[in-house]
C-alpha cells in the first residue's frame, strides 16, 4: 500500500508540474529520469587487447561526440552500436570484445552528455548523433557502405530503429528495447495515463514498420526494467524477413552473457547471410 501510495502522489507531481510549470520543465524532468550518463570512461578497448581509434565527430546541430572504431581483421562488415541509458562506452568494452572475437568491425559512440562527448541527451539529440555517426562511416575508407549494420540495446534500440528506418543498413539488430517510452510510461505509472503526457516519446513501434533490413531481435525473458510483453509488441510492428529470439532467464543486463555462445553465433550467422 505504501508503494502505491507514493507511485500516486508521484503522478499527482507529475502531472501537477505539466499543468502549472509548463511543457519545458516537463521535457526537463522526463530527461532527467530518463538518461542517466557518467564522465569518467572505465574501460577503454585497449584494456581488454584490443586495437581502436578514438573517434571524434561534429553533429549537424554542432555537438562534438566521440566513439570507437575497433578494426577487425578480415571483416567486411561494420556493426554500428548504439548503447542504453546509463553509463557510458567504458561500460560496454566487454561486450565490443565478445562482439570482436566472432569476426565484427564494430563503432560504438557515446551520445551528447555521455563519456567524453559534449552536450545535454535528449531524444531528438540522441538522433542527431545516431545520424552523425552512420555519415561518418560513410566517410571511411576501411568501412563497407554496404555492409554497416545496425545494433542498438534498451534505449540504443530507439536509436537504432530511428536511424534505420530512415537510411539504408545491410541488417538491424535489437535487444531488450522497448514498443515506445509512452508504453513504458503505462508500465512503470499504470494507475494513470502519464503516457499520454510524454514528450521523450523514443516511438520504436510507428516508425519500424519502414525498416527495409532484416530484423534480429533478442528480449530476456525475465528481464526486470523493460517488459518481455513490450520487446514483443515492437517485433510485431516490424516487417519480414524478422526474428525474435527469448534469452530463458536472462534479465535486462545479463542477455550477452546468459545467451554465451548460442548468442553470438546467431549473431554472426545472421550478419554473414546473403542478401
């Protein structure tokens, strides 16, 4: 009762902070219980042997944001990652290395506020991020054009499907991402409609029906943050040829690891398939 009490009053505040502060102090909580970044990188590539460059890349709004390029030998295809909400690229070094080990080039970026890019996150900078960096591989001459495909996991999976549906990508994958922030609104806050009142709206579920990529798609099946139901919801939005594929028992942080190598070998299977 004390859980319901306190989730009640706090849609209450929310609302309330809507009608009297007005939509720009709205936007400005939304954001802040929605991103979650950190400065300091823990990791870099270097730490776990693996070669990179730093990368630095100016939006088209004027934001510096930087990322990785970790090269592999003899691949031919380049996997654009797009991470979730908290913390930053230092965070997710194990995975680029797991990523690595089965034959993937991989560039992985740190949206505006995060790491050591500039700027403030919100939903239409994270966008103008995504798009900077797949025009920057565009620009590089150990890059495919043709064989960049797109990974985004939770909040990075908004980001992937955003960026995908509007330019061209060999193959989309996505992992423990989310139907819209609305829906997880009505999940989190489901005694009122605080969906309706969202502005980060991160809308996967209207716009993947025009990604033309094949879609893989990995959802923990007890993932604690973002609903199985949700990761669902997206994959039937989307167009064939798609896959989804449960994680048994895997939450929300651990899919990587729980799925081990059955995981990955999909992974390189799917990306090594033909056109």
């Amino acid at each position: 009762m004390r859980l319901i009490g306190f989730l009640v009053a706090f849609a209450i505040l929310c609302i309330a902070i809507y009608a009297w502060g007005g939509r720009g102090m709205w936007s400005s909580l939304q954001r802040k219980m929605i991103f979650f970044p950190t400065s300091a990188l823990a990791y870099t590539p270097a730490d776990f042997g693996l070669p990179y460059e730093d990368v630095r890349i100016r939006t088209s709004d004027g934001v510096t944001i930087h990322g990785w390029m970790v090269p592999c030998d003899g691949s031919d295809v380049t996997l654009l990652f797009f991470h979730g909400n908290a913390g930053n690229i230092g965070d997710r070094v194990e995975n680029v290395r797991r990523l690595h080990e089965i034959g993937l080039q991989v560039f992985i970026l740190d949206y505006r506020g995060y790491g050591l890019s500039e700027g403030s996150p919100s939903e239409q900078g994270l966008y103008e991020d995504a798009q900077a960096a797949y025009t920057h591989l565009l620009s590089r001459d150990d890059v495919n054009t043709e064989r960049i495909a797109i990974f985004g996991r939770s909040l990075g999976g908004a980001v992937a499907v955003d960026l995908a549906s509007r330019v061209p990508c060999r193959r989309l994958i996505l992992e423990s991402t989310f139907s819209s922030a609305a829906d997880m609104a009505g999940h989190i806050l489901p005694i009122l409609p605080l969906g309706r009142l969202v502005t980060e709206r991160f809308d996967s579920a209207s716009k993947i029906d025009k990604v033309r990529a094949p879609l893989l798609q990995f959802h923990g099946t007890q993932d604690e943050i973002v609903p199985y139901r949700l990761g669902q919801k997206l994959h039937e939005s989307a167009r064939e040829p798609k896959e989804f594929v449960p994680i048994p028992g895997a939450t929300h942080n651990d899919t990587y690891f729980v799925g081990g190598k059955t995981y990955f070998e999909k992974i390189r299977s799917f990306l090594s398939e033909p056109e």
